[in-house]
C-alpha cells in the first residue's frame, strides 16, 4: 500500500513498452474485479497465504509464491486450485523475497531477568541444524511452529556459533546454542516457560526417524478454514493453522 512505490513501478513498466493495470491496495485481500483468475503470482514472501486468493482462481488455475514457513530455507510454493475450494501444491525450488508487511515477525519482549533461565550442555551441535537442509527445516518448523536463525563471530573467548530458536508468538520464549572450536558439549541457555530448544531437538530426531525425507516430499494445502502442511500426501498432515 505504498503509492510512491506503484507511481516509480508504473513509469518502470511503461519504459519498456508494457502497461498493465496497476491497484494501490492490501494484497492479501487479491482483487476481486476480475476474478477467477487463471495464475495467480505473488512476489513478497508468503508464511499464511490468504484464502482469498484460492477464491478468486478458478479450479485448474495456479498460485505461485514465495514461501516463508518460518523455520530456516524459504521455498517457491506452486498451488493448484481444486473443484471443492482448496488449493494443494508443493515446494519447487527455493526463493526468497521480503516479508509481506502484515505477516513480518514483530520484535519480542524481553524476558524478565532469570525467569525460567536454565544453563546446560547438549551433545547435538548447533551448527549441524544450520546444515540439515530444507527438508530438516520443514519438518522442524511444521512439527514446533519455532523460528531459528543462526550467527558467527568471536569475542574474548574466541570463536563461536550460535543458533538461537524462539516462539513466535510468546517473546519470552528462546534459547541459544553455542559451539566453541575443541569444547566438549555445547552450551545452551534457555529462557521462559517453553522449553524451545528441547522441541527443536525432539523434532529433529522425528525427521531422522523418517528416514530423513527431502523437501521436495513435503506439500501444502490451504482451506477456507486454514492450512495444513503434510509429508508425502495430503493425508499425512504435519500441522494446521
């Protein structure tokens, strides 16, 4: 919703000999002057996907965007409009854009001092979940709903790694795992009620379980009353929401 934004686009277009029609408006809400559609194609990155874009595309038609699931790898998402309202598809590739404004993570609350803080060391190293790959992402972020994101450094004690996982939904809720070259287990702390770290954990070792399944496995589909992720078929849900 940024009329300078369509103004410079719209001067960009009709430069290179093309003039389609441009709306200044919410995209999540599609534009219903017009429908049903035939493709559907979104170019800001996508973590619920509106179902009024299901709606305004007639069955056969196809939504491609990029997907945000949350956790780690973002992916390009094609979803294919079915006769009885819902639209099933898989990720395809990867891709990565920036956030559409109504679904960017706001910055959490600070957790008060000491309030459900643990130390202790873990075994499973923090970079190896920076390195599974996307499939390990998926299913991590489908089976938690957790976020994650990983940075390196060195301070007066060295070098590090550190993976920090958190809630989305709770700011008081997080952990950091951090590796250091030669020690011997791996330092996590965790703060608030959510023990995140541990689930983080508990759902890598599902996705191993598994058989370590790729992401080209994992698929989405997306209902008037929500969306689900699912492993190998539309009846192997992994989560709602």
């Amino acid at each position: 919703m940024d009329p300078q934004v369509a103004e410079q686009a719209a001067k960009n277009l009709a430069e290179s000999g093309t003039h389609p029609r441009l709306l200044v408006g919410d995209g999540a809400l599609g534009c219903a002057d017009g429908e049903p559609y035939d493709r559907v194609h979104v170019t800001c990155g996508i973590r619920t996907i509106p179902y009024a874009w299901v709606k305004q595309t007639r069955p056969g038609g196809v939504i491609v965007l990029p997907w945000h699931p949350g956790y780690g790898t973002s992916h390009a998402l094609r979803l294919e409009v079915r006769d009885d309202g819902t639209a099933i598809g898989r990720a395809v590739g990867y891709a990565g854009y920036m956030m559409m404004r109504s679904q960017r993570l706001k910055p959490g609350e600070d957790p008060p001092p000491g309030k459900g803080r643990r130390h202790y060391r873990t075994a499973l190293d923090p970079r190896a979940l920076d390195r599974l790959g996307a499939g390990a992402d998926l299913a991590i972020g489908a089976l938690t709903g957790l976020r994650s994101h990983t940075t390196e450094g060195a301070d007066e004690d060295g070098e590090y790694v550190r993976t920090w996982i958190y809630d989305p939904d709770d700011g008081r809720s997080w952990a950091v795992a951090t590796w250091r070259p030669g020690s011997v287990g791996h330092g996590v702390q965790q703060v608030g009620d959510r023990p995140v770290w541990d689930e983080v954990v508990q759902a890598y070792a599902q996705w191993v379980s598994w058989g370590e399944p790729h992401w080209r496995r994992y698929g989405l589909t997306v209902a008037p009353d929500g969306q689900s992720i699912w492993l190998d078929t539309p009846e192997r849900v992994l989560s709602t929401t």
